[in-house]
C-alpha cells in the first residue's frame, strides 16, 4: 500500500457519511475528493461493529426502522474500505488507549492502524480529537 495516498476514518465518520443529505458536507467532500485522488480507505475491523450497533440503536429507539437501518449498513460494507484486525493492531490500542488515558481502547485501534500505516486519521469524535490534538497532528476533526 502507498501510504501517501491512504487514510484512516472511524464509525463517526461512516455514520455522518451515510446520514448526510448534503453533498456539500465536509465529510461528503472528503470522501469524494479521496476517491478521486485514489486513495485507500482503511479501518480497524471493529468499524463494522460499531457501525451496525450505531444504526441498531437508532432502530431501538425509533428513529429508523430496520430495513433503513440494514440498508444504511450495507451502504458501509459497499464503501469498500480495506479492515485490519490482526494481533499486533489491538496489542498497539492498549498502548495507545494508555498513553492518552482513553477510557476504552475501542478509538485507540482507529489511531493504533494510522500510526502503523503512517496515515491521517479523520473522525467525527470531538472528545477523542480533544484527548490527543496535542501530541498526534495526524487526527483530524470532520465538522459537518
């Protein structure tokens, strides 16, 4: 993989990607710039979990119903983003997660794969961008 032509997008990126009605969105913008750009699009395995959870409580509490919901899902699966989840990768999260005293390591696989990869990081977590702005200028803030 050429490294300068790949990024790394977490759950909240996806989610705000498929949620937007606006193709004028930053996210939408980004997207469609990398892809034009050829970029590869890499994730943590744990992506699709936390995806899918994301549109399964939007179904538990009413505001999709479950074909939107599996549709929207399959919207991420056919974004055709290359996963990684191997045992190196979540040794690399409990680092990370300890470094930046993360209550979880599940965001630290996200940065634990950019850092490997030696790629920007794009998310739509405030907090996480707040616990690690400082010291890693590869973690970027999608706003809309």
């Amino acid at each position: 993989m050429n490294t300068s032509l790949a990024c790394c997008v977490d759950a909240s990126f996806i989610i705000r990607l498929i949620e937007s009605g606006d193709e004028n969105t930053e996210t939408v913008l980004l997207w469609e710039q990398w892809h034009e750009n050829g970029y590869e699009i890499v994730a943590p395995t744990l992506l699709l979990y936390e995806v899918s959870n994301a549109f399964f409580q939007y179904v538990r509490y009413g505001t999709l119903l479950l074909d939107e919901a599996q549709d929207a899902l399959q919207a991420a699966i056919n974004f055709n983003i290359t996963l990684y989840g191997d045992a190196l990768l979540h040794a690399g999260a409990l680092d990370i997660a300890r470094e930046y005293g993360l209550k979880a390591s599940y965001d630290a696989h996200y940065l634990a794969l950019a850092e490997r990869l030696g790629v920007d990081f794009w998310t739509a977590d405030r907090r996480l961008v707040r616990a690690v702005q400082s010291q890693l200028d590869w973690v970027h803030l999608v706003e809309s």
